[in-house]
C-alpha cells in the first residue's frame, strides 16, 4: 500500500498558520470559537453584502439564541430547522444550536414551500427559527417557531457556556436520493470539527484569510467555509448568487481581496466566462470540488489566477464527510489527458478498490471505490434500515461503498471513472440508464435501445439510440418525448434522439459502450456547434431583437426546448438542465449587455413571462403577452398497485389537453406490513410534488383517490386558487360498497362467496370486522403476494377534511351509493353520474373521450368560481 502523504503535501507547506489545539476533539465547536471571540473581538467575522459581525457581535448573538434554545429542555432531542436567507444570520442561528448540542436542519427558502414543509416533517423539526418575513410561509408548520426579530433580550452571551459536547449531533443534512426521495445525513459535532481540522492543515488556513461562501448553507460544501472561517479567526464572505448572479463574481472578489475562492466546478467556469482577460492576484487558493473537473478547469485556472496561487482539487461526499482524495495544482504541475486525477490519498480516511468479488483490486485496474473511517456520517436520520444497508461498522471505523469506479496510478493519484451501476448525474438527479431503456423499449416500433450519457460542459445530457422494427423508421420525436414525459420524470427523458441499424455488441453479446459512445462522439461537435448565439448588437434593443435574441438562446440547446418556446412550456418541461440554464443567462447577459438577476433563471421560467422581464429591464413597453396555448398543469394519481392498460390509455388522452404530471409512488411491497403508513408515504410524494410546477387540476383514479384528496388537502389556499379536486369512481376510507348486493341479489352474492378460496375469505373478513392493527398483523402472518401490501397501506388511510368543493364521478354499478362516502371529507361535493361501469370508463375509447371532456369542463368551471 502507497504511504499517505502529508495533508499540505505539494500544497502552501511554507504559509505559517495555527491548526486547532490538539484536544479540539474532545471539546464542542462553540467552545472553540468562543476562543476566537476572545483573541479577535473587534475583527470582521461576517460580511453579507449589506452588513456584518464582528466576532464579538456573532458571539453574543448567537449566545442570545443559544440562551433561548437552552429553555426548551423538553425538546433537546429534536432538531433545529434554520429557515432563513444566505446570510449573517443564518451562520449565528447554526452556532447557537449547536452550542445547545441540537442538529439543524438548514432550509433552503428559495425551494417550493410544499418541498421545505415535508423535509420539516420528515426530519421531526422540535423548534424552527426564522424571521417575520417568512410567518405566512410557516403557518402550516406544526414545530414551534421563534422569530429572530422578537428574540428576547438578555444580558451578554458572548461567553454562554455551551451544554453540547464532542458527541453532540451537529447537524442534518439532506441530499436527493437515487429513488427522488431525499435522504437526511446526520453527524455529530466531533467529526464535523475532524472535517475542519483536515481542511485547515490542508491549505492552512489563518486569521489573514478572507474565504468565499457561495454555497448554500442547506448542503455539505459549505461547512468548511464557514466553520473553517470562525475557527482561525479569518473573515466570510456571502454571495447569493441567485440575488447577484454570475456576472458581478468577478467585481466581489476583486472588491473584498479575497484570499480562498471555493465552488463547484459549473460555477467556476460560468463566472470565468463573464471575467473576459481578467485576473485575480488577491486569490491564493482555488478549491474546487462536487463534480468532475475537467483539464479545461486546469488552464482556466491558469490564465485567470498568478502563479502563486494553488488549485485545489478534492472528491467526496456528505455520507463520507467529506473529501477522502486531494492534490494540490499549481502552473507547473503537469497534467495529462483525461481523467484529470482528483488527488492522493487523506489521513484518516482510507480508501480502496474492490473488485467484483470483493478482493482488493490490483494497483493500476478499475475497481468500485470503498471508503472506511471512524469519522464518516453517522447514518441516515430515522431511517435505520437504509444506515443498516449502506453503512458497514469495521473495526477502524464505518464503512461506505460509494458505487463509484476509479483507478490508482502508480503515482498515488485517484482518476474518477464514473459509476458503477450505470448511473449518472442530470440536473442534480442521479439517473439510472436502464431504468431510461426500460420505458423506451415499450413504444410499439421500438426494438432494442440504450441510453447514455453525452458529456456536454462537463454535465451529462440523456442520449436515447434506438433500433426501429420497421426497415425504415419514422421518427417522430415530438411523439417520443410525448411518451417519456408521461411516464418519466422530465430529468429521465432523453433529450436527443438517434436512430440507428443495430446495436454495437461485443463478443460476449453484451452491448459494446465504447463504441457506442465513439459513435456518439460524431454527434457532440454537432450539438456544441449548434448552441452558440449571434450577438443581437444594437437591435437587441428593440422589442423584435429582444424577442428574437430570448427566442435564440432558449432554442439553442436543443431537444424538446423549441418546442416548449412555441407552447410557451416551462424550461423543465422542454428538458433543460440547471447547467443548460445557467449557459442560457449568460448569454442572454452578453447579447443584451445587461446584468441578469440569476433567480429569473430557474426550471419553471416560461417564455412569455421572461420576455416581459426583459423588456421592464431595458426600459421598453411590454406588448400585450397572450399565450397562444393554455394548458393546465394536472396531477394524476393512478391506482396504489400502478397503471392498467386502460389508465395508460387514459393518460394520453389528457395529454391532448393538458401538462400530465405521472406521480409516481413509493414501493411499500418491499416493506414489513407493520411499517406500511399512508402518513410517510404523503409525505415522500410531497418531495416530488414539490419540484413540479402549480396544478390546476388534481384528479385521483381508484385507490389514487387517497393520495389526490390529502395532497390537494395540502395544498389548499383559503385565498381560493386552490386547484380543482377531482376523484373519480372509488369509495372513501372505510365506506363498503352496498350496489353488489343491492345489484346482484342473494344468488350473486352466493357466486361470488363460492368463487373465493378459504385464504380470501378469511382475508375479507378480516378487512371488515378486525381490527386495524390486528389485521396487518394477520396479512404480515399470511402473506403470500406482496401486491397486498398495497391493500394493507389502504387500511392505514386517516383523510382530514378538506373545506373546499370537490368533484367526485360515479360510474354506473355504484349509482346506489349516492356519495360514495366522500361528503364528510369536503366542504362541497358535486356528483356527475356517468351511464358505463367503472371498467368500461376506461377500456373503452368514447368512454375515456367522455371522460376527458367532463374533465375539461370542471377545469374551466373551478377556474370561473375561483376568481
């Protein structure tokens, strides 16, 4: 095994610096700043942009809130939530508790309400803290919340005596997981402070450093910034890109003589694309990380920043805690073709490969990477089975298989291959390709297809090669992106389309991605030609020039996105991705020669309504902005147990009408019956609801009658722009259909008992006449498809009242059961009796035409009421 070099090792060996004391792992971080209070009270520790603290106001501001905190004894055990802006106080909020030895949970304010309010209730939040600006957003919030600008008064804190220790919960921090449900990373406050520690003696890091902070709080790359900041004594410096956007970077950098610069890689090259010839000598480090860096990132680094500046380059993770490779680069280094490296090997964090039988993988070869550490993550918050599945307890430590391949040169350095499983990452989704291939190949035509992933800017676009039946393939793509939307969420659809004769395959019949991606290869020029924009000069400067430069650069990309120019569709719904976005701005930026405000850029912004802000921005009139297509945005929830033939049928259909938004469901049939709950599986459906845009209609088919009446519940606003609710043809929680006995008499009755095996009879009454609790004990005994796992997860269903009208179609056999038990869960409920049966709804084209047409009508009719 190579030695471990060195944490400076080629770095700033000769910079003099102070590392924490040596018994900083026996002590809570707040004691370890007060330290810093007290040597440097009146040096800037924060700077927002509009104002700041020194360390002796951030120390007794925080120790007032920590005061506070310290009362609630009877909340100890639960998380902080910390909803707030990216600035000065979001930073004081987060010492406060942990000198209280609570975990926070930082919010995001910038996300969908409906998103931060499940993470809240998914996270069990004891306290949030907040200001009034936000009261109204909060008011659903069943926590408690205390609002910073009524904090009570007390005396000075600045010495408050913390009650947190070493092993203490620090903090919670939530990252999407590869099912779209995001997953809370929890660890304490100890190794947070090892984090610290290793990034300090790193770059070493001291009291004359001025560090960025361009990340959000909310995610894990941010914690070295502002705790390696408050432990040295140096100063911090908060951007909110999205208020400042990326053409003013350059101006921050330069302005406050910024010592350490520190972002993603994305970010890095966008804000050197706006900085022109422009250099930064203040700028000692460059510390880039969260994604793959590029040889191109080396030379930018190179043209921008003076020779004495280091770049520095690490991989890591939020369950790894963080960066387990880094190296340092400087002009003189020598870099060689692609992969670049992402560094040696750290103390503390051992790192492997393992092969596919789990022995260690010979220097030189592919293997998956494998990190152990005593100071990784401590698990996923209250969720045991999954810290269980992915965390291994060895005797140095946890163990933590990241499903990434990389390879050990002879050298030390790790080169990053990609994932192992076949999965990548868009727009911040990691994607798995079969899953991709899986829907594609069930459109009729299509005989065999694979997905993979184009790098364009260093992100990956979806790219699906598809083998027709037919000898001579149509390709209608417009269909095909019709179809995934439908049945994907809009980061899985591919966003370019290739047909081709047959698959590359290797001698093992295995598909040959090599050569597929060769071919592909072609494609790329092709793609990166097509993106650039004329620059619209003087004439931009003209309502026609505005539009016809907004036209160019939202169509420049591709795929689906001049369609969604034409529909006046969302940039999502067009299959642009955050990185595609953020090249959209800039040029925009560049052929107006206008600063952009980034949070106009976003996944929901439209054509119309980004044209209007334009023409505000260069001081021309607006003209009247009228979409030549309105399509209302629907959620659609199908049945517990998935989508029939007829459903799929049905689908279609509305998307003649209207934006289809699929929810997709949970898998409980892997789930013990005794933890099947229909209160966590609303509130992972809410995550993803979140991330979609308004609806304005929320129809529920069958048992997705449940889930559509408690998201709509959810979502309702007293104000009245609530969508329409509409629940077609199934019974309420606990409410027995009377019409098969009524319908069929004694003699159907008696058919349908002697049609029943013992096993099903005794389950029917046991639904009816057993307890709750007892019977899903009595279906986990006698189990024997996990299809009825979803029959368990229907007998946990607790509806609360909505106090809006809801619509509710009854189909034919169910005419005797006037409300199908629905009236006691609305305010108002109207009824539309159909003359077919429930299963004809659906199997039959006129019916569905029906179907769809009294959808529209009801659409229109709740428009009317609610204005």
């Amino acid at each position: 095994m190579l030695p471990v070099p060195a944490l400076d090792y080629q770095g700033p060996t000769t910079l003099p610096y102070t590392p924490l004391p040596e018994d900083y792992l026996t002590l809570p971080l707040f004691t370890l700043f007060i330290r810093q209070v007290r040597q440097r009270p009146d040096k800037l520790a924060i700077w927002d942009g509009v104002a700041g603290y020194t360390y002796h106001q951030l120390g007794q501001y925080s120790g007032r809130i920590a005061q506070t905190l310290g009362q609630l004894k009877h909340r100890q055990q639960q998380p902080i939530g910390i909803w707030l802006e990216n600035d000065r106080q979001f930073i004081a909020v987060m010492l406060a508790a942990l000198a209280v030895g609570r975990p926070y949970v930082a919010f995001d304010v910038t996300m969908p309400l409906a998103y931060n309010l499940a993470l809240a209730k998914q996270a069990n939040i004891g306290d949030m803290i907040s200001i009034a600006a936000h009261k109204a957003d909060l008011q659903t919030l069943e926590a408690p919340v205390l609002y910073l600008d009524i904090l009570p008064e007390g005396g000075s804190s600045s010495c408050f005596q913390p009650t947190a220790t070493g092993d203490s919960l620090a903090y919670i921090i939530y990252t999407s997981g590869t099912t779209g449900t995001p997953k809370g990373v929890y660890q304490n406050q100890r190794n947070l402070l090892h984090d610290v520690s290793q990034y300090i003696d790193s770059i070493h890091l001291s009291a004359h450093d001025r560090l960025s902070l361009l990340y959000s709080p909310t995610v894990n790359g941010a914690l070295r910034d502002i705790f390696g900041t408050l432990l040295t004594g140096a100063t911090l410096y908060i951007r909110n890109l999205r208020h400042h956007g990326l053409a003013s970077l350059a101006a921050f950098i330069t302005t406050y003589q910024l010592t350490i610069y520190h972002s993603v890689p994305s970010i890095f090259r966008a804000f050197l694309l706006t900085a022109g010839s422009q250099t930064f000598p203040s700028v000692r480090l460059v510390y880039l990380a969260g994604d793959r860096i590029v040889n191109q990132d080396v030379e930018s680094y190179k043209r921008h920043f003076l020779p004495h500046a280091f770049l520095y380059i690490g991989i890591g993770s939020t369950e790894n805690a963080t960066i387990y490779r880094q190296w340092f680069v400087t002009h003189t280094t020598r870099i060689g073709d692609e992969p670049l490296p992402v560094g040696y090997a750290v103390a503390d964090r051992r790192m492997y490969l393992q092969s596919t039988d789990g022995s260690p993988t010979p220097l030189g070869e592919t293997g998956e990477i494998v990190v152990e550490s005593a100071f990784m993550a401590l698990g996923y918050w209250q969720n045991p089975a999954l810290t269980q599945a992915t965390f291994t307890q060895t005797e140095s430590g946890r163990q933590f298989r990241t499903g990434d391949l990389g390879r050990i040169r002879p050298d030390g350095l790790l080169e990053f291959i990609g994932r192992k499983d076949r999965q990548i990452k868009v727009a911040g989704h990691r994607i798995e390709l079969a899953a991709v291939e899986a829907v594609i190949r069930q459109i009729p035509w299509v005989q065999d297809t694979v997905v993979i992933g184009r790098p364009v800017a260093s992100e990956y676009v979806l790219v699906a090669y598809l083998v027709s039946r037919t000898p001579s393939p149509a390709m209608d793509q417009a269909a095909l992106l019709e179809y995934c939307r439908a049945r994907l969420p809009v980061y899985m659809v591919p966003k370019h389309w290739e047909s081709i004769a047959e698959i590359p395959l290797l001698a093992n019949f295995k598909v040959d991605l090599s050569a597929l991606r060769r071919l592909d290869a072609q494609r790329t020029l092709q793609v990166n030609a097509s993106s650039s924009v004329t620059p619209a000069n003087g004439s931009a400067m003209t309502t026609a020039g505005i539009k016809r430069v907004l036209k160019e650069a939202w169509c420049a990309t591709g795929a689906g996105l001049p369609t969604a120019y034409e529909r006046n569709e969302s940039w999502r719904s067009g299959g642009g991705s955050s990185l595609d976005a953020v090249a959209f701005l800039l040029k925009l930026e560049a052929a107006l020669n206008v600063q952009i405000p980034s949070e106009w850029i976003h996944s929901q912004m439209i054509p119309l309504a980004l044209e209007k802000q334009l023409l505000k921005r260069v001081g021309l009139m607006p003209e009247p902005l009228v979409s030549s297509v309105s399509r209302p945005v629907i959620y659609f929830f199908s049945a517990f147990d998935g989508l029939g033939p007829g459903s799929v049928e049905l689908l279609r259909d509305l998307q003649t009408w209207g934006e289809v938004n699929l929810i997709s469901y949970p898998d409980v049939t892997a789930l013990r019956f005794f933890d099947i709950d229909f209160e966590s599986y609303i509130a992972t459906l809410m995550i993803q609801i979140a991330s979609l845009p308004p609806a304005q209609v929320i129809i529920g088919v069958c048992s997705g009658t449940y889930p559509a009446h408690e998201v709509a519940r959810r979502l309702y606003q007293p104000s009245g722009t609530s969508p329409a609710l509409v629940l077609v043809d199934y019974f309420a929680p606990g409410q027995q259909p009377i019409t098969k006995f009524a319908t069929q008499g004694l003699v159907g009755l008696w058919r349908s008992i002697r049609s029943k095996s013992p096993y099903q009879l005794l389950q029917a009454f046991s639904r009816r006449f057993l307890p709750n609790r007892v019977y899903r004990q009595l279906k986990q005994y006698h189990q024997q498809d996990p299809r009825r796992a979803y029959k368990v997860l229907e007998r946990t269903v607790r509806l609360a009242f909505l106090p809006q009208q809801v619509y509710l179609l009854r189909m034919s056999e169910n005419h005797l059961d006037a409300d199908l038990g629905w009236e006691g869960y609305c305010g108002a409920l109207i009824i539309k009796s159909f003359s077919f049966s429930h299963r004809g709804m659906l199997r039959d084209a006129n019916h569905r035409r029906i179907l769809v047409d009294s959808l529209r009508h009801i659409e229109s009719e709740h428009q009317v009421s609610v204005r």
